[in-house]
C-alpha cells in the first residue's frame, strides 16, 4: 500500500490526529546548543534539541547538524550526523548510542505496563557509511524493560527509510507525569552486557539488538538520520511537518536558549548593587530548570549572577557585583536553562 493510501486509510479510521508523532524535533531543526557547530560530545550530552548522547567512553565521536553538509532525503532540510573520531574495539560493557527520552505524560496515551498496551512504530531515514544490520531499543519502565529492534542498511552513503513495529509492553511499572515514560535509543556501537534479542520485551535495560554493527568500531565511520517518527499503531504514515515555531516551542520545554533564539534578555538594577532581571519561561519548563549565563551590564562591572527565585515558570537573577549605576540596562548573556529528563 502507498503512502497515500495508508493515510487515507487512516483519515478514514479516525487515527490520523494530528501530533501523531511521539518524538520532538524528529526532523532534526531546532539546535539550540550548538547553533550547528561541530562538537565532540560527552556522555549526557545533548546534541540538537531532545537528542541525548551516551556513552561508555570519551570523545570517541564528533558531531555536527548537517554534517559534511550532503544533500538529506527528499522533504527534508537537516539531519543529525556521528562521525567516529577513535575508533573503539567494543568490550561486553562498553555503549555508545543516540537517544530520546520521551515525557511520561506523552507516553501515558500507549498504556505500557497494562494489558491494553498499544503497538506503535518507529520510522526514520538513515545513511551511514557502513551496511549491515543495526540496532537500536525502546526502554521504560524506570529504563528496567527494553525492546531491542533491528534495522538494515544495504548500501553505503546512501539515504534509505526504515520502519520498524514494536508491541506495546503489558508488563513493568511505566512513568507518568513529567518524568521519562519512555526511551528511544539508535545504537552506535554496544557491547553484549547491553545488548539484547530482538523484537521482544525484557526485563532488562538494553541499548540495542544483539550482533548489530558497532558504528564507533570503524574509523570515520558515519551514522545519519532524520524524519524520526514514534507513532501509536502498526502503520508508518508519512512523516508529520510541523512549523519550526511549533516545534521549537515543544523543546523549550525542556532546554531554552539565548545565543540561538532568544537573544539577550533586559533587566535594570534598582540600585549601585544588586542588579537584577527577570525571565520568564514561554512555554513553562518540565520542570524548575538548572541555569547559566553571565550579566553584562551597558557601564559598570560585569559578572555571575545567583538566583532570587526561581521554577517552571521563571527565573529572577540577581548581582551583587558594585559599580552598577541605578537605571543602566542589563544583558543576560549566553543564558540557558535547561530541565532535560
């Protein structure tokens, strides 16, 4: 069946709302962090927006949105791009991968750990410089329970689209709220400690599939993607654009940054010491958020500044630096909060 036709098909159900896909800046627009720069991330780090790094050992790759800069699948105009720096002989405990930690009330909808769990599927495009089978999971349950699945790429620098259906998980104790309720991970290279069968649900931790192609094992090796959908349900329907201010919006939940989007906020000391500034938080945080940041004031001393109060909804920043002149503007500069799962 079409693409076409399995929407309509869909339309026709009542199954094809919009915000089908569970994943945020699946098309890989919104990176707030690195503005596109190249970066050689560390273990937590987070690449372009939503997009979590891991690994088990240190500057093994560099990455970069819209790396080398090729030309990405067609509807699309960026991509995520790892490209190995050292190569790595994988040990049994040893992980690299790529993730997505998605909010336990976005995931609350699929009804893990019941009996009325629904399937959903997994579609991406990918190009890599090496083929084979790869493999990647989806974890929940306190990251206790995993799905590993398996992917293939048959010709190198080549994009091609990938599907994959995972069962809904009627077993484990699923998150709710705003903590993670569910995981989706690509691996780059994972050991057999975090390494499982796939296509069945198991009371382990998993990274990804056993014997998938370790990525980081391969010097200059690349691994690319976009077009990243997690939606309910056995069919891949095409892939739902959404404007760059929807979307960014939805990671500013979770990571808000000036240098890239919000440009300098203004505050105004009230007196010679002390000055400070307000910001506030469009849309609310997850959570109450960590932050830095540096003030630069218009005259007068710069310097770091501490927190008055602050949670989801704001932050109020204050310095106690003096020669500070009453009324002189003040630049929040190089702010970022972030309340990442």
């Amino acid at each position: 069946m079409s693409k076409a036709a399995q929407l309509a098909a869909l339309i026709g159900s009542g199954q094809a709302q919009g915000d089908r896909n569970i994943v945020i800046n699946g098309a890989c627009v919104i990176d707030q962090r690195n503005g596109g720069s190249s970066v050689t991330p560390a273990d937590t780090n987070y690449t372009i927006d939503r997009w979590r790094y891991t690994a088990s050992q240190a500057s093994k790759f560099t990455f970069q949105q819209n790396a080398a800069a090729v030309t990405p699948p067609v509807g699309f105009t960026n991509y995520m791009g790892f490209t190995v720096a050292s190569a790595v002989s994988i040990g049994n405990g040893d992980y690299f991968a790529i993730t997505q930690r998605i909010e336990g009330y976005t995931t609350d909808q699929l009804e893990f750990g019941t009996s009325n769990a629904k399937a959903v599927t997994l579609s991406f495009w990918v190009r890599s410089s090496l083929t084979g089978t790869f493999g990647g999971a989806l974890r929940g349950a306190s990251f206790g329970r995993a799905n590993p699945f398996t992917y293939s790429i048959s010709s190198a620098n080549t994009w091609e689209y990938k599907t994959v259906t995972i069962a809904g998980d009627t077993s484990g104790t699923y998150q709710s709220g705003n903590t993670t309720g569910l995981e989706v991970i690509f691996g780059l290279g994972v050991g057999s400690t975090y390494s499982g069968s796939a296509g069945s649900w198991a009371g382990t931790g998993y990274f990804s599939a056993t014997s998938a192609v370790s990525v980081v094992g391969t010097g200059s090796a690349t691994w690319y993607a976009t077009g990243i959908s997690l939606e309910i349900g056995d069919v891949a329907t095409p892939f739902e654009y959404e404007d760059i201010g929807t979307t960014l919006s939805k990671c500013q939940r979770y990571c808000y940054a000036a240098p890239q989007h919000l440009g300098y906020t203004v505050g105004t000391p009230y007196a010679t010491v002390a000055p400070s500034a307000t910001i506030q938080f469009s849309p609310n945080m997850r959570a109450s958020p960590a932050i830095t940041g540096t003030f630069t004031p218009q005259s007068g001393n710069a310097g770091t500044f501490a927190v008055a109060a602050i949670n989801y909804s704001y932050v109020h920043l204050y310095n106690s630096a003096s020669n500070w002149s009453a009324g002189v503007g003040i630049l929040v500069n190089n702010f970022k909060a972030e309340a990442e799962l």
